[in-house]
C-alpha cells in the first residue's frame, strides 16, 4: 500500500499519475507464427508473463491512456480505435491529435469503468500498466477482458518485473508488436527507426560533453522523493546526465523511488535536478521550493532545474525519446 500511495505522487497529476507506476508482469515478443503476415492460421505474442492469442487482425481497439492512442495513432490505425481513454491526464501531441477527434472518449481522468470499457465492444486494450485492470477499482479485470474475448496487452515498461529495471528501449518492443498484431510492419519499422535515429543522435551530439551529475525528484508538500531506477533512471542516462541516485542504492532495490532527506540530496549536491509535473503551475510550485530550501544546491545556483511532462514518463509512450531529447538540450545547450 505504502508503494501505491508513493507512485499515485510521483508521475502525474494526483488521480492519475499513479496508474503510470502501479504495474504488473513483464513483456516479451511475438510468438513463433509471427502475425497475420507470416500465416493466416493463429498465432500467438508474449506479455507480461501471458500468451495473447490471436486469430485476426484486431478492428476494436481502445487505447487507455493518451500515451498509448499516440501510438496506435502513429502507426496509422485510427480507424481501428473504437475508444480512448484517460485523456484528461494529458493532451496528444499536436500533429496527431485532429486524428483522434472522432475516437470516442471512454474517460477523463481515470480509466474507464468495466462497464464504460466494454460496451465499446473492444477486441484489443492497450494499456501502460496493469492498475487499467484493477477489478477492485471497478475496471475490467484481464480475465473479465478474456472472458469477453477481448486481448489485453500492457505496455513493456508498464510490466512489473520490468519497474526497475525498465529502460527507453522497452518502446520499441511494442512498437514490433503492435506491428506485428496490426499487421502494420512497415509503419512499425519505419517509428522505430525514427526514435532509434533519435536517440543516436543525441548519443553523438553530447558524446564530448562532460556528464553533469542529475538527481531526479519529486516534491509534494514538504515531502521530497528521489527516482533512482527504471526508464526514469534511463532518460537521464542517455541524456548525459550522471544520476545521483542509482539501481545500486539500497533504497532502490526494489523500487524505483524512495523518500529522502534534505540533508542526503544537499550532501549529494546535483550540477541538475529534474523533476516530472503535470501543469506549468506544479512545475512554478516544485521551482519555489527547490530554491527556497537548497539555495546553495549547485543545481539552484546554476539554474538548471527541468522540469518535464509527467505523461511522457509513462510506460510506452513515444515521449519516453522526447524527454531524452529534451534532458538533453537542457544539460547540454552547446551541444545542439
């Protein structure tokens, strides 16, 4: 409980930023039939410790945060959305947001009720973790879902097994598998190589830069969190940023945030903080603090606090490269 709690802080906004960090099993590839490509005969793909199976090209799909219909939406299959949901907790980017116009909204602010969900008469969900199936919160189960004949799959990242050990690199395992489900493997491949250019770009543009030690943190009240593993851990690192909180520490062991101390973040003394917000005003609010309480914190004096967009730390999302993109910049601003 301690830990659902912790996350419902972290990430978003306060109803909706914990379903990004309560997650379940992990996420692997598509089976060896490979896809409606390959056979028309069924064929099958692992996640989160699951056998999806499939015998057809979904047509009902619902994507249940705004992270995974940006997704769907990029591969092209906006006719095959029959619902989105979540979408208060972010707004989709703006080149694909006119396609999302007509999709049916399931919910604002927390996933859709089991009810809501499946008189969309969904044959796919997509989520970012396993909270979107949450029976005890009134969603749909995934054996309510099964029993319904819908596929549920959930996001790499979102997998439990994988919180903390998450990296970017989980999105373009779903990007292949969506692929493959969809049948739309040329878009797959062609995403995919876009956010691999990316992020390579990035990669040779600070390769000379000396690394900038980084605490990534999250404040509410007077209470201050620091992130020290999972995909979190792995923007800041493939954005040049030395992380000084790590998978190695103690109190990251099995869970990627913990509470600290002002004392231990100003023994720490980061060159750069960055913290996850989901409104300018929160981002002011977290600023304010930073500088009345660590005035002499290198990151303070310096002027490098970043904030970033709590929806683009979900698991599976497209803006897991954005925010590299964006770390990056900030840390390095010569470099670009």
């Amino acid at each position: 409980m301690k830990h659902r709690i912790l996350t419902r802080n972290l990430t978003a906004t306060a109803a909706a930023t914990g379903m990004v960090l309560i997650l379940s099993a992990c996420g692997t590839g598509v089976g060896a039939t490979g896809g409606p490509a390959a056979s028309s005969d069924a064929w099958t793909v692992e996640n989160c410790g699951r056998t999806l199976n499939f015998t057809g090209v979904p047509v009902s799909a619902v994507g249940l945060s705004p992270s995974q219909t940006e997704l769907m939406l990029r591969l092209g299959l906006d006719e095959s959305l029959v619902g989105q949901a979540q979408v208060g907790t972010a707004e989709l980017p703006a080149d694909v947001a006119a396609q999302a116009a007509n999709i049916p909204v399931l919910s604002d602010d927390a996933p859709p009720t089991r009810e809501i969900l499946l008189s969309a008469e969904p044959d796919f969900v997509y989520s970012p973790t396993g909270y979107e199936f949450t029976a005890e919160q009134g969603f749909a189960s995934i054996a309510q879902l099964e029993q319904a004949g819908v596929n549920a799959y959930t996001a790499t990242g979102g997998c439990l097994e994988r919180r903390n050990a998450g990296t970017v690199d989980d999105i373009f395992t779903d990007i292949d598998n969506l692929g493959r489900i969809f049948d739309v493997r040329e878009a797959a491949k062609t995403l995919s190589d876009q956010g691999r250019a990316d992020l390579a770009a990035v990669k040779a543009a600070i390769a000379e830069e000396p690394r900038l030690s980084v605490a990534q943190l999250f404040v509410e009240g007077g209470s201050l969190s620091a992130i020290g593993a999972g995909v979190e851990y792995d923007m800041i690192s493939l954005a040049g940023g030395d992380n000084v909180y790590s998978p190695d520490d103690a109190a990251f062991a099995d869970f990627f945030a913990a509470s600290i101390s002002p004392e231990s973040l100003a023994a720490e003394n980061p060159e750069a903080i960055v913290f996850a917000v989901s409104t300018e005003q929160q981002a002011a609010e977290t600023e304010d603090y930073l500088r009345a309480t660590f005035p002499n914190l290198a990151a303070v004096k310096n002027d490098r606090m970043i904030a970033i967009s709590a929806a683009d730390v979900f698991p599976g999302t497209l803006g897991n490269i954005r925010v590299v993109q964006q770390l990056a910049a900030e840390l390095y601003p010569t470099a670009f």
